[in-house]
C-alpha cells in the first residue's frame, strides 16, 4: 500500500515537471514571437536589453528584456528609467544613451562598476555595438539593435 502511494505521488510530481516545463517552452516562444511581431510592425524600440541569465537564479525579479530608447538610467533607486533591485547595483548604476544615432554606454560612478564584454567601462562612454554582453551587478544582458544601423567595429 505504501508502494502505490509513493508511486501516485512520484507519478504526480512527475507530470507536473512536464507541465512545467511546457509552459516555460511555451512561454519562451511566446517572448519571441512578441518581439518578431514588433519589429515586423515596426513597434520595436531603437534598441533593448535582452537578459541572459536565468531569472529564476537571481533571488530579485528583473525583465526578460528593456527597451532603450534615446537615453536610460539603469540602477537600482526608484527614479531610475531602468529598475534592478539588486543590491550590487548602485543607486545610478550606468546610463546608455543615443547620439548622432550611435548607442553609447557609460559607469555613473557606480560602486561594482560596469562591464562590456568583460571589460570594465573607464571614465568615458564607449559605443555599443549589437551582440555586445553588458555586465551590471549579477545580472547580465545582450545588447540588440533590431534594424542593422551599425555595422561598424570597434577600436580596441
């Protein structure tokens, strides 16, 4: 008898893994063709973050992704454009902003720092390129022009 109630229960835990997971799969496609639709409808931001890590190891609650348009403040204090609480992140953490229709991204003097592709960022703002990784507190992201408006390299 105790043999056919683990077994029921097991069976049930089982099945609801597999629920589970379909709605993540589900729910992943779903992410991906709301961001096809944007961009086809021409509703897409001038550019956005794209989280790369998994929400679900992060003991805060931040998007999948942020839409960047002309200027945002990414930090953790309540006035910024962009909002982590992470407590790595400061107040102000960084600001990336468009000029003369380039992405630039620049530290605001933060305590951890920003990173570009696992660079620490200087005093100065550097061009962002699409594909480049942003690195802010525990939480890193994809940076993605939706249009080709930059098919230029960087200098290093």
């Amino acid at each position: 008898m105790a043999e056919q109630l683990l077994s029921k229960v097991l069976t049930f835990f089982f099945v609801l893994i597999i629920y589970l997971f379909i709605f993540v799969i589900i729910r992943m496609i779903y992410m991906d063709i709301r961001i096809m639709y944007k961009k086809k409808t021409g509703n897409m931001a001038d550019a956005y973050l794209k989280l790369i890590n998994l929400r679900r190891n992060l003991d805060f609650y931040v998007d999948e992704s942020y839409e960047i348009s002309d200027s945002e403040i990414i930090g953790r204090g309540k006035k910024c454009d962009i909002r982590i609480a992470d407590s790595y992140l400061s107040a102000k953490n960084s600001r990336i902003f468009k000029h003369s229709g380039k992405f630039y991204i620049e530290d605001l003097d933060s305590t951890n720092g920003t990173y570009l592709n696992g660079e620490p960022l200087g005093d100065m703002a550097v061009e962002l390129l699409d594909g480049d990784k942003i690195s802010l507190g525990r939480s890193n992201f994809l940076f993605v022009l939706p249009k080709s408006t930059s098919d230029s390299k960087r200098n290093k």
